[in-house]
C-alpha cells in the first residue's frame, strides 16, 4: 500500500500514525508546503521565545485522543497533585489513568504540563470571567440594574426565538440579547469579518452548541457541591465537561509544536518520508464508469522543479478551494462541472496575524496581575480581537521571567488594510493599542516580531451555504479522503482533526471506500462524544 499525505498538521500526522500500526507495511509519504512542522498547531521560535499560533488547549471530550497525547507526551508529575499519582504496572499513572512521565522523559522535556485554565472578557475596559461567573466582582462590574436587563432579556428569548435563522439568532437564543451585545456581538464580527447576523447558525451549533445560561448555573451548582462532598477529584479528564467551562487542560512544555515536531520525528524512525517545502500542485483525476480515483499527483519544491508520483490513496488536508483547483482531468466535468468548482473558489476563510510584543510590564486595567491564558477583547475600539499570554500556557515558552511575552491576534483577509501592513505598522498598532486598553505603556514594549497565517479560519457563509454537493462529488472519488480543519473546511479544533485521521486510516485497511462510508467522517464533529462507542 502507498499513500499520499498532503500537511503536516495533526490530522496528517495523526492519520499516519494510525496507518503505519495497523498496517506496518504501508509505504507513507508526507508533503508539507511549508518548512513548518504540525500546521496551525505549530510553535514558531523567535530570539528564544515560542509563540503559539491561536492558542492550543490540550483537552478533548474524546478519551482515544486524551490517551494517545498522553502515551506520545507523559504528563509532568510535578504539574498537579501528589496524592493523585497512582502506580500501575509498574508505571506510574494519574488516578484518571493517564501515563506519567518519568525522570529520563522529564530531563529530555517531552511531557505534557498540566494547567490552569482562566479567560476573561475585556469589555468597557473592565474584565469579566468566561463564561460568566455570579461572583462579587461580575455583580460590581455590570451593576445590578443591568443584571436584572440580563435576566429579563434572558428569559423573553425563550419564548421569543423558535430556530435560529442565523449565528446573532443563535446566540441570543442560548444567552438572551442583553448578553449577546456586551459578550459576543464584537468579537464575533471582528473574528469573522461580518455581522453575526450574515453568518450561518451552523458555526454556533458546532463550537459553542452545549453552552448555555443554563450549562453555566449548572456548572457552578455542580462544582460547589463537588467541592464540599469530595476528597478529590478529576485533574485531567473532565470529559462530561462543557468544552468552555473546562479548569483545566494539558500543554506540551514548550507548546504545541513540540508535540507534533516529536510525532513526525517518531514516525520518520518508523519509515515514513516527511518532505518539507513541497506543494501538490496538481493532482491527476481518473474517471471511471461507477467510480473514479486520483491515479498520481504533481509536486513542486521550492525551486519549481515538479515531479509526479502514483498512490493507491491521497489523503488530503489542504484548503478544499485549493485542492479542487488543482485536479485535473480529461472529464474533470462528469465529477467536478463548472457550478460545483465554484462552490469550492469561493469557500471564504478568515486570515490571521499574530503580533508578539515583549513587555517590561503587563497589568489589567486596575492595576491587578494578569493570570489569563488569554483574553478576548470586545472592544470595538481596538482592531485586535484576543490577547494571548505567553507565559501562563507555560513560562518555557519565555526566556526571561522577568518579561511579558504576549501575542495580539488580529482577524483579516488577504489583501485587505490589515494584511498588508508592514510589520513596522502593526506592532505600532499592537502598542498603541495595549496603551488605550490601559495594559500597558507604548515604550514597555523591549522587542516585537509579525507572524501571519493564511487561510487559519473556514467561514461559515458565502458558497459554503452549498458545501453538501462539494462533500457528494468527494465521496465518489474512492482511494482520496479529506480529513483535518482545512482539508474539510470544518472549524475543527485539534482533536477533531485527528479523529478524522484516525478513522480513515481504519477505513482504509478495512478497504471501505465506498460513499456511504467515506460520509461517516464528515459526521465527526468537534462538540459530539465522536461516536465512539461507550
């Protein structure tokens, strides 16, 4: 068997993996365009700093994907408490189950740290928990005329809203307008690129569909018995947990990249190919009488020097836009007519940069320390729309602990105002913005580099209103599947593409291939159990 993985991202990674233990056998090349290992998941370095592109939580509903992170990346024992170790086989192992790292894994650094989850929300330039809290603080800050608008609100949108017509109708639905405007309706648009109200439900269903009002009042209640009814309790697992009201979650000592930089090292000893710098630029389609399959594929280094290759199967995570782009084929119409190419070109996505700035200071906006592991900031004043600090995801992703390292994340297209400043530009607008949100000064800021990232976000408008006769014609090509955030268009987080990796491997040594069971993945979704079976 030879196949054909298109990304180095943790849906191809992660797809690999799978194949090569089932069916050792198997010749695997992977084709990476970038000289990046693990896609939007990677770490970039910069003057002995990591940035984390987006911000990576290691934490997933799904117990196969808790468990294969933790096996690659046993968790620090000194990240949580000691009367929760356990001894195992002669292992030592959390009392959820999960593998702990030992002294030799521990000095080389491959282990995962187990860490407090805090976001707030910057609004009015006062902070507020997310989700939501019924502490002193969120009463003081919001005031109690206004909390009881919240609450009127709240309820008259139970009665009011039947099925939400579009993400503002869906949001509203789960937390009442009044919420909807202070919490949302900001950051959304700045996320997006578009009013809430022009962006399909279907993004709300999928991302935020278990988070409620009601999930969070249940939420506090639970834990508050919890915390006067247990001696302990679960550290790592917090599977029957919404995913935003999650305390805790695991992180790769010196972030995301890590990991995936270590797998794809892992399989290369394993015999896989990995080749950096080479983009698939076209892939050859063969049309059959009930059926038809990619026969080769094109691939191009840095230099334009093109080869073609034959697979028995290609397993891609490029943009789908892209990727209809470049098959070819003398009846490219009987698969892929001119209508339905169309659907693919104008699939919108939503392009990302990322501002470092190394600070000399950092505060919040009463003076107080910052404990985030990042903030959202709804503040239409301000274009950034989220603030990641560095160094409380792990402070080894900072070389000097006396510093703030923090990342400003900016939406935008390709091409627009944002995108095509220079660097220069936006760090000039990375601090003066952290000035007028009063978290520092201008000239706290000691260093600063720009990173920008195409196509990190699939969007949930336009033509993709007409993705369902896209994911159809896909189907009936039998040896190529689509699997990960991008290679099916799905704003997936990390888990969810390698579940999709995961099964179809397994469908390919299993040689189901048909339609019927190529659709079952394009059912794996980010906030469903993942239909394993219990």
């Amino acid at each position: 068997m030879k196949v054909a993985v298109i990304g180095a991202g943790p849906a191809g990674l992660a797809f690999a993996d799978r194949l090569i233990s089932i069916h050792p056998k198997a010749k695997i090349d992977i084709y990476e365009k970038s000289n990046y290992i693990g896609g939007i998941s990677k770490t970039v370095k910069y003057k002995g700093n990591r940035i984390d592109i987006g911000g990576h939580r290691f934490f997933s509903k799904s117990d196969e994907v808790m468990r294969w992170w933790a096996e690659k990346f046993p968790i620090d024992p000194t990240s949580f408490s000691k009367d929760r170790i356990i001894t195992y086989q002669n292992s030592s192992r959390s009392a959820d189950g999960f593998r702990l790292a030992n002294k030799k894994e521990i000095d080389l650094g491959r282990v995962m740290l187990l860490r407090q989850r805090k976001s707030r929300i910057l609004y009015k330039r006062k902070l507020y928990d997310y989700p939501l809290k019924l502490n002193r603080r969120t009463i003081q800050n919001i005031g109690l005329l206004r909390m009881f608008g919240i609450c009127k609100s709240y309820i008259a949108s139970k009665f009011i809203l039947n099925k939400p017509k579009n993400l503002e109708d869906f949001i509203i639905s789960k937390f009442g307008k009044k919420l909807y405007s202070m919490f949302f309706e900001s950051y959304t648009t700045k996320v997006w690129g578009r009013h809430p109200s022009a962006i399909s439900a279907e993004w709300g269903a999928q991302r935020i569909k278990g988070l409620s009002v009601r999930k969070v009042l249940l939420d506090i209640l639970q834990k508050g018995i919890k915390k006067f009814t247990s001696n302990s309790s679960s550290e790592i697992g917090q599977k029957n947990t919404e995913t935003s009201l999650i305390e805790k979650f695991l992180y790769p000592k010196y972030g995301p990249g890590q990991m995936w930089e270590e797998v794809a090292n892992d399989l290369i000893k394993q015999g896989i190919v990995i080749h950096m710098n080479k983009k698939i630029i076209h892939l050859h389609l063969d049309v059959l009488e009930e059926t038809s399959q990619i026969k080769s594929i094109t691939i191009e280094d840095q230099n334009g020097t093109k080869k073609i290759e034959s697979y028995d199967y290609v397993i891609s995570t490029m943009p789908i836009s892209e990727l209809v782009e470049g098959i070819i084929s003398e009846k490219l119409d009987e698969i892929f007519p001119k209508e339905i190419r169309n659907i693919a070109t104008n699939l919108p996505y939503r392009d990302f940069i990322t501002v470092g700035l190394l600070l000399n200071s950092l505060k919040d906006p009463r003076g107080e320390k910052i404990d985030d592991t990042w903030i959202y900031v709804q503040e239409s004043d301000v274009k950034f729309g989220r603030l990641q600090i560095f160094n409380n995801w792990s402070p080894h992703l900072v070389s000097d602990q006396t510093k703030y390292w923090v990342g400003l994340e900016y939406f935008c297209n390709r091409g627009d105002k944002l995108w095509s400043s220079t660097d220069k530009e936006l760090i000039n607008l990375a601090k003066k913005e952290m000035s007028t949100l009063n978290l520092c000064k201008e000239n706290d800021c000691i260093d600063a580099t720009v990173l920008r990232e195409a196509k990190t976000y699939p969007a949930y408008f336009d033509s993709y209103k007409q993705f369902d006769k896209l994911i159809e014609r896909f189907n009936y090509i039998n040896n190529l599947f689509l699997i990960g955030r991008n290679g099916m268009h799905k704003y997936n987080n990390q888990d969810h593409s390698m579940l999709t990796g995961f099964r179809a491997a397994e469908l390919i040594v299993k040689k189901e291939t048909s339609p019927i069971e190529k659709n079952k993945l394009w059912f794996i979704n980010t906030e469903q159990e993942y239909h394993e079976e219990k």
